[in-house]
C-alpha cells in the first residue's frame, strides 16, 4: 500500500482544461483558486492540456487556452512553453506513457478486458433498473475463463480496458466537504481504454497527476465521483511503481449556478472567457470577482489584488454550498477596478477596444494618443467594461463628419425639432472666440436654455448626438472642447444635413 497522506510531498497543482479555446466561469475559478493556492503555499502551478480527443481538439482551441490564461494573467510554472521536468504537457504527446500503464495495469490485473458490446451493456442495464438493482458496470468480464474469450475473439470482438475496484467502501477526506464516502455499488469497475484503443480521461488524468507528482488536486464538484474512482487507481500505479507514489489530496470546489439556477458551465451569460475579454473586463476585474464564488478574503471585503488573494488562500476556507453566479455584481465589480486604473494605464487598455471599433488604426499617431489620455478621465466613472469607455469615445478619432455610432440614437434626436437646436447651437458655437469648456457652456446655455427657453435635456440632447454620434456620451462641453472647433462644427452642419 501506498501511504495515504504524504505530509513531505511538495505543493504541486494543476490545471488542466480541454481545449475549448472559450473557458467558462467555472474554468476559470478553478485556474484561479489552484494558482493561489500554489502562491500562498509556494508551491508550483501545472499547466497541463487534456487534449486525447482528436476529433473535438484543434490545434487553434489550443492557443486559445493558452492565450487565455495568458491574458488572465495566472502564470504557470510549468507546462506548455513553460518546459518542466515531467513534460510534455499535453497529453496527445504522452500516449505511450498510457499505453504502457495501461498493458502494466493489465498484466497485473488491475485491469481487464471487457468485450461487453454497447447494447449488451444496455440491455443489463435495463435489466438491473427494473429489478430495482444499481444499473453500473455488473462485472460481467471480470473472471472470463479461457474459453468464453477465445469465443469472443473469434466473433471479432475487440476488448476495451476496465479498471478492477474493490468491493469495500470508498472513503477520502474532501480539503473543502469534510469525509466522503462512496459505496462500492456507485463506483462500479470502468473503463479506461476504449476498444479501438484510445485511453480515456478516466485513465490519462490520473496517470498524469501521479507522474507529474501532483500533491493537491483541486477542481469541481462534479468530478467527485472521479476522485472515488481515481484514488484506487493512484493507489494501484503507487503499487506499480508508476509515478512517485504520492497519493493527491482532493479538494472539490462548489457548483456556480447562473441563471435560472442552472449549472453555469452549460451557458455562462458573459459568454466564456472570450465573451468577457471582448467586452472588456479587466482580467483582475473578472478574476476578482470569480473568487469570491466560494470563497472570501475576509469581512465584507470585496475587492482586493490577485497578489492579496494568494497571501489569504486557504483551500479549508472555501464554502462548500453551491455559488450564485451574478453578471451585474460581476461588472460592478470591474467597474471599480477600472475606477482605481491611473488615467494612462486606463488609457492604454482602452486602445484596442478603440480600435476593435475602427476608431483607431493599428498603430495610434502621438496626436491620437494625446487626444486619449485627456478624454480617458471624462469616461472613467462612466463605464463598467472597456467597450463602453470605447463606443463613448469612439467619436474622437474618426474624421468621418457623418460618424454616428447609433443610427437609433440619431433618429430619435435628430427630429426636426432637434435639427433647429443644432443648427441654434452651431450658430451660437460659430461666433466663439475661445475654445474652451467654460465659453463653450456658457454660450450653448445662453443660446438654447436661456434664449430659446428649453430644458436642458432637450437642449442638449441634439447636440450631443450630432457630436459623438450617441445619446450616451462623455459630458458634454469637454467633449466638444476636446473635438475641437472645427470637426464639432462640420459635425453640426453634418448632422443639419442627415
Ligand atoms: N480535463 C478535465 C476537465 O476539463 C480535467 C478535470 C480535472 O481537473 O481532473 O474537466
Ligand atoms: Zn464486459
């Protein structure tokens, strides 16, 4: 037997995605909370790729994975173009290592074939259902005799590989759920490597936790079975010799559940990691908030730094009960993390949403960059994620007098009505000497509250949309300041003409 805890091992965790290409919420709090916990306890981050399924992996999700955890910024001490030294990291580089555990497995009868075909399987199944008896895997192959496998392979018969479990209770103490057991009836003998020959999560995983000498292994809740099925696994490759014979300890982090109290990985309303960096989340908005799904930093305390997070990281502390996954706490969150950027920093990340939108060009020009930095702090309270900051702001760099972002905004306000107030104001505008913000306010207030007598709102509002194109905007007289006299005059007379 291998011992069951190894109190000397050193801290080794892993993430270890399918490449999707697009993680979910929940992905991307497990990356987390394994990398804090490899921070807080010095210990090293795996970054491993579960790519066995040729036909659903490609080569372009592989990047994806890798660019999106580059862009969370979590940083992996080992894995793919990291190196290490138990590599290669993804596991369609790793198949002879599986096919050798798997003929060990074997050999010692850990494992067995099973030539059950499907619909034998699933006629016992139906089977056992009726009579009211677990509907798992009946054991049907474990002790064929001679004779019945000749039989088998003379029909042509190809046997998949299944791992031999014990017929006593599985128990193992949870880092986050306390004692768990599994009785041997729900942890049936499964299947480790196809009949054509491909080895299976069920087999891959553990076999690289164990040769990668992976000490925690924390993930989702919905893998808790896998860890009744796994540790006899560890514990046989500790008997084979097969890895360094550290047995993981296993923490399962709770359920997300977004709307309609539905698991979040079968739709995350933010549309996956893609979705969120497209409309601009900062990544320590969004991994900000995605900690607080199971755990806390303390008190009420909601908003804190990946490096604050890692020096408080206790997997013992994580909550066990299911997470409410809350979009809108999820950008009020980022929100104020865009709020605590300096204005340059701010400023440069609002640059590839600017450009996302055809604002800007690939390379800004020293003006551009100029313009940007005085406009970013008019937007910077205004704005939850970096595309709002960009569609405000969008107006600013397009030298197109008819740019108008929202068509609809322009219909609804460019009335006629709203076409005499703009054409009030470009007169009013016309005849100003100085260019500035207080001049610029003072003589549209003059000429269209005053003079005119209108509200505010509507005084405006035509203006506004002329200028930047949007009922939504940065305030209003600096925008025109920072426009300039002419562009905002060719705009008005622009907007006279729509
Ligand atoms: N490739 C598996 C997944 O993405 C890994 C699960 C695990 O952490 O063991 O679900
Ligand atoms: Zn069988």
């Amino acid at each position: 037997m291998v011992e069951t805890s190894a109190p000397k091992a050193p801290v080794r965790v892993r993430f270890c995605p399918s490449p999707t290409g697009n993680l979910h919420v929940g992905n991307v709090r497990t990356a987390l909370f394994n990398w804090a916990f490899a921070r807080h306890n010095g210990g090293a981050f795996v970054f491993r790729v579960e790519d066995t399924d040729a036909a659903r992996d490609s080569e372009e999700s592989y990047r994806g994975l890798l660019d999106s955890l580059r862009w969370l910024g979590l940083h992996w001490d080992e894995g793919p173009e990291a190196g290490g030294d138990v590599g290669p990291y993804r596991q369609s580089q790793r198949f002879d290592l599986y096919a050798e555990v798997a003929g060990a497995l074997r050999s010692s009868a850990r494992a067995y074939d099973c030539y059950c075909s499907h619909e034998e399987l699933e006629q016992r199944r139906e089977v056992a259902r009726a009579a009211g008896r677990p509907s798992g895997y009946d054991g049907h192959c474990r002790e064929l005799s001679d004779a019945q496998v000749a039989a088998y392979q003379d029909q042509g018969r190809k046997p998949a590989l299944r791992f031999r479990m014990s017929d006593t209770a599985i128990t193992f103490t949870d880092l986050v759920r306390g004692e768990i057991t599994f009785e041997p009836e729900h942890v049936p003998d499964y299947v480790v490597v196809r009949a054509n020959g491909q080895p299976l999560y069920t087999l891959t995983n553990p076999v690289d936790d164990a040769t990668m000498a992976i000490s925690h292994v924390l993930r989702g809740e919905d893998l808790l079975s896998s860890t009744a099925r796994q540790l006899p696994l560890h514990r046989a490759l500790g008997d084979l010799g097969i890895g360094g014979g550290v047995l993981p300890s296993y923490g399962h982090l709770p359920f997300v559940m977004g709307p309609g109290n539905r698991k979040l990985s079968k739709r995350d309303p933010g549309g996956g990691l893609l979705g969120y960096r497209e409309r601009g989340f900062l990544p320590e908005g969004l991994l900000n908030y995605v900690a607080l799904l199971g755990w806390s930093i303390g008190g009420d305390r909601e908003l804190f730094s990946l490096d604050e997070m890692a020096a408080e990281f206790r997997i013992e502390r994580v909550n066990p009960n299911p997470a409410q996954f809350d979009l809108k706490k999820c950008e009020a969150i980022n929100g104020l993390k865009l709020r605590a950027l300096s204005v340059d920093d701010l400023a440069r990340r609002l640059v590839p949403y600017l450009q996302d939108i055809g604002a800007l060009g690939a390379a800004a020009s020293p003006e551009q960059e100029t313009l940007l930095r005085a406009a970013t702090p008019l937007v910077q309270e205004r704005m939850t994620v970096l595309s709002e900051g960009a569609q405000m702001l969008g107006f600013l760099f397009s030298d197109d007098t008819t740019f108008v972002v929202d068509a609809g905004d322009a219909v609804a306000v460019l009335t006629a009505d709203g076409k005499e107030v703009v054409a009030a104001s470009r007169e009013a505008l016309a005849s100003l000497d100085a260019w500035d913000t207080a001049a610029i306010e003072s003589v549209l207030r003059e000429a269209l509250v005053v003079r005119r007598g209108l509200r505010p709102k509507n005084a405006f509002g035509p203006v506004r949309v002329a200028v930047t194109g949007r009922r939504i905007s940065p305030p209003l007289f600096e925008s025109l300041e920072l426009l300039g006299r002419e562009r905002s005059l060719a705009r008005l007379g622009a907007a006279l003409t729509r």
